[in-house]
C-alpha cells in the first residue's frame, strides 16, 4: 500500500511540476508580448527616458514666446503655457486643466476645428485685452480627431516690428534720395564751374553750406540727444524731397540726453507724427505752400511734443477714433497702424495724445510722454 501511494504521490506530483512549467513558461512568453507591444507604444523608450522627453518638453513649453492651448475631444483644456496665461491675465495658481475651453475663452474656434478637422492658420481675435494672430490645427490619429492645438502671438509684436522694417525702408529711401539730390547739385556746381560761372558757382555752394550749418547748430544748440537729432535732420531731409515745409520752432529744447527706451519711444512718436502731418499737408489746400510746425521740450515732469500741419483737419466725427488701431482717414491697406502706435506707447510711458485744431488751418497733435525717459545728467565729482 504504501508503494503505491508513492507512485500515486510521484505521478499526481509530476503533473503539478509539469502544469507549473507551462505556467512559467506561457507567464514568460506574454510578459514577452506585452513588453514589445508597450515597447512599440512607447516608441522603444525606456522609463527615464519617457521621464527626460516630459520634462524637456515642459520646459520647452514654458519657455517659448508663443502662447499654447491644447484640449481633448470633448473641448476641455489638457494643455496651458505660462505665455497663454500672461495673455488670459490669469495668476499661475489658477487651475485651468479639465476646464471647457469655452469658459475660459469664448471666442475661441477650437471646438470648429474638432468638429471639422479643417486647419486654420494666421486669424486675428482677441485673447482677454490682446490681439493675437492665431494657427489652429487638429490632433488626429488614425484618422480619427483626438483634439486640438492653437497657438498665438501677439499682434502688437508684429505691428512693432513692421514699424521698425518700414522706418529702416524710409531711412533707406530718405539717404538715396538725398544722394540723388546732392549728386544733381554736384551736377549742376560742374555746369557752372565749365561755363566759367565760378561767382554763381561759389554762391551755391554757400547756399546749400550755411543751410546746412543752420539745421546742425540748431540742433547742437538745442537737442542733447545725438539720436533724435539725426532724426530730426533726417525728417526735414524727407520733407524738403516731398515739397513741404517743415519748421522747428525756435524755443524748442531737450536739455537732457534720453535713455535707449527714450529714444526709441521718441524716435516713433515723432516720427509718425511728422509722417502723418506731411501727408496732410501735401493733401491739404492746393493754394497753401505745405507747411509743418514742430515743438518739442522737456521743461517741467513731462516731455511735451507738438506736431501740427495745415492740412485739411481731422474731421470732428473721427476725432475719437482716430487713435483707434485700423482706423485711417487715408486709403490703401496697412493703414491705421501710426496714430494708434504713438497712443499706445504714450500710455506706456505715463502721457496721452491728444488732437487740437492747429494755428496753421489743420491737425494739431499733441503727445505727452513722462521725463522718466530722459537719462539723468551726469553730476560732476566734488572737489577733495
């Protein structure tokens, strides 16, 4: 009896070591399976890996200028940078994740493009108080649509940076035009040197020499910063090319030299200023020779700057929104862009412009920026 409980024992014992085997053996086979398929999922990326991509691309996220808003297929919010927050004007601590896009921005048009799966590239909206360009495009995978991106800048930065390329062209256009004026007086002074004419000749070259001389004492005597100086010499360069008469006025000063961001603000404000007031005066009365006054001074808290023309005016029913971006009296595309700059950058910098009726028949502006622009002059050292 007990032989054969020992057998029975043996034969019942080899098949559980047998069915233990199979076990192992198919636990190993499927945990084989599954690590390729996850494997493949993964993209064949071990875990910290995965951990390193996740914390690059967060940083990358955080880190670029454009704003980022991703969300789900149900139109919730899964993805939000610092820089959408800045332009939603939203604190940091405020959850925003698993929110439906639309209560946190309305007029947004993502949910139009999960629903239709159609990109959308360069649109204008409002985000909170900014206006931004906007790329949408769809997530898809398989064909099927998982969600959706948008990104946006901000328009102020391209409007800002069209200025500077569009003042860099004038500059070029003033400087060749001045060659080609100087180089006909050149032309002219050669003439007159051939044909013997030396006493017409020399008087020219005085002519154009002590004009001139006048604009550059003018402006050493009066305008401590050598920036705007030139541009100013530069303006009325522009001017004389376009037939307008473009007058400083005498008890114009900047006794103080402006800081890098005094110059640059300087540098826009009177320059669209002079721009527009040529325009108008060019298309003002066709009996009057066009004429432009400049005035500017720092005298007390403020930086004070009066641009007016006689032109035809602003007509009363678009003094309001004049200052308005977009809006333009005048014809063509990309107007509407240097009235609302100088606005802009006077409530930057602590001022406002306003419009007036101009001695001269038409548009008076009138552009208040604080002094804090100027750089403080420099003390001399007390004697030891």
């Amino acid at each position: 009896m007990l032989d054969r409980v020992d057998m029975d024992v043996a034969r019942y014992t080899s098949l559980g070591w047998a069915l233990v085997a199979l076990m192992i053996m198919l636990g190993f086979a499927g945990a084989y399976w599954l690590s390729q398929h996850l494997k493949k999922i993964i993209l064949g990326l071990e875990p910290y890996e995965i951990a390193r991509l996740a914390m690059e691309k967060e940083a990358i996220l955080q880190s670029i200028h454009e704003g980022i808003l991703a969300v789900n297929r149900d139109g919730h919010i899964t993805l939000v940078n610092q820089q959408a927050r800045r332009f939603l004007e939203l604190p940091d601590e405020h959850v925003l994740l698993g929110q439906p896009i639309r209560e946190v921005v309305p007029n947004s048009r993502l949910l139009e493009v999960l629903k239709h799966g159609e990109q959308e590239f360069d649109q204008e909206m409002w985000l909170g108080d900014h206006p931004v360009v906007v790329n949408r495009v769809p997530i898809l995978h398989e064909g099927e649509i998982e969600g959706a991106v948008a990104t946006f800048r901000s328009r102020r930065e391209i409007i800002d940076l069209s200025q500077a390329l569009t003042q860099a062209s004038r500059d070029v256009d003033m400087l060749r035009a001045q060659a080609h004026e100087f180089s006909n007086k050149l032309y002219t002074i050669s003439g007159l040197l051939q044909l013997q004419r030396i006493d017409e000749a020399l008087a020219l070259i005085h002519q154009e020499t002590e004009r001139a001389q006048a604009q550059m004492s003018f402006l050493m005597r009066h305008v401590a910063d050598a920036v705007l100086s030139g541009t100013l010499l530069g303006k009325l360069t522009r001017a004389r090319e376009l037939g307008v008469t473009l007058e400083i006025d005498e008890q114009s000063s900047l006794s103080c030299p402006l800081t890098p961001t005094g110059q640059e603000v300087m540098m826009s404000v009177v320059g669209n200023l002079l721009d527009n007031a040529c325009h108008a005066a060019l298309n003002g009365p066709h009996g009057d020779q066009p004429t432009v006054r400049l005035f500017f001074t720092d005298l007390g808290e403020q930086l004070l700057i009066e641009v007016e023309d006689n032109g035809a005016g602003v007509p009363a029913e678009h003094a309001e929104s004049i200052f308005a971006e977009g809006f333009s009296t005048k014809t063509g595309k990309h107007r509407g862009i240097g009235l609302a700059l100088v606005a802009r950058l006077c409530r930057q910098h602590g001022g406002a412009v306003t419009l007036e009726e101009s001695e001269l028949g038409g548009a008076c502006f009138i552009a208040v920026l604080d002094r804090s622009l100027c750089a403080e002059a420099a003390t001399e050292p007390a004697p030891s």
